[in-house]
C-alpha cells in the first residue's frame, strides 16, 4: 500500500509538472539572442543598422502588428508575416547616427505572443563630428 502511494504521489507530480510546461509553451513566444543591442562608440554619421535575431518558441504562429521606435531617431522594420513555431526572424533597427552623444532608445513590439508587448534597448555613444580640415581660398594672400 505504501509502495502504490508514492506511486501515485510520483504520477501525480509528474503530470502537474508537465501540464504547467505545456502552459508556459504553448501559443506564440519571443526567444531573442539580446534584448539590448549595445552599438559601443560609434562615429558621427557612420551605420546606424543592427538586428534583433529572434525564434518563436511557441507553439503558435507569432505575428508582430507593430513595432515603434521610442523617438524619431530609431527606426523599426519588422517581419510583417507570422513567423511559424520554430522558425527565426529579425527585427531590424536604425538609429540616426548624426545625433552626438549618449543614446539609450527603445523598440516596443506589439504582437499576439504570450507576452503581448516586447520592449527590445539600443544603446552607445556617438561621437561628435570630425572638424573638416580649413580649405585653401583664392586671396589668401599667396601667390598662385
């Protein structure tokens, strides 16, 4: 009787167990390489693309409806199909690399994903633009 007991008790945490992972699993889910992209110290002007590689490991197609960047200055692109169970995509981001300084910037996803909004960070520093070298002008007093 003992031994049908824990039997039992085993079974039934077993089960308990796998039904709350295939509760956690299933519909569709984000499962991003990052979440913060870090672009270092850049230079005034220089390429200002990265990528968020992500896979759906849901068990639903993940479809995103929106992706908007916190200011003008970060620009989203996004995979506008559903991205079927298994499968990776890309969230694609540009940021105005003429704006000087530090920059921390957000992409917020909207989708049918069990977390429903996903807020993806860049960030980095961008250098101030090179001094252009003083141009040589006619009537500077040199002869040509």
């Amino acid at each position: 009787m003992k031994n049908t007991f824990f039997a039992l008790i085993a079974l039934f945490a077993t089960t308990t167990f796998a039904v709350a992972q295939d509760a956690k699993t299933s519909g569709a889910a984000f499962e991003f390489e990052t979440e913060t992209l870090d672009y270092g110290t850049i230079e005034n002007g220089s390429d200002g693309n990265r990528v968020f590689k992500f896979k759906n490991s849901g068990t639903e197609p993940l479809i995103i409806s929106n992706a908007k960047g916190s200011c003008g200055c970060t620009t989203p692109e996004w995979p506008k199909e559903p991205i079927a169970p298994g499968a990776s995509a890309e969230i694609k981001v540009h940021y105005d690399t003429k704006r000087t300084g530090n920059f921390t910037k957000t992409v917020t996803l909207t989708s049918n994903a069990t977390e429903a909004t996903k807020v993806l960070t860049i960030k980095g520093v961008v250098n101030a633009p090179a001094e252009a070298p003083a141009e040589h002008h006619e009537g500077d007093g040199h002869n040509h």
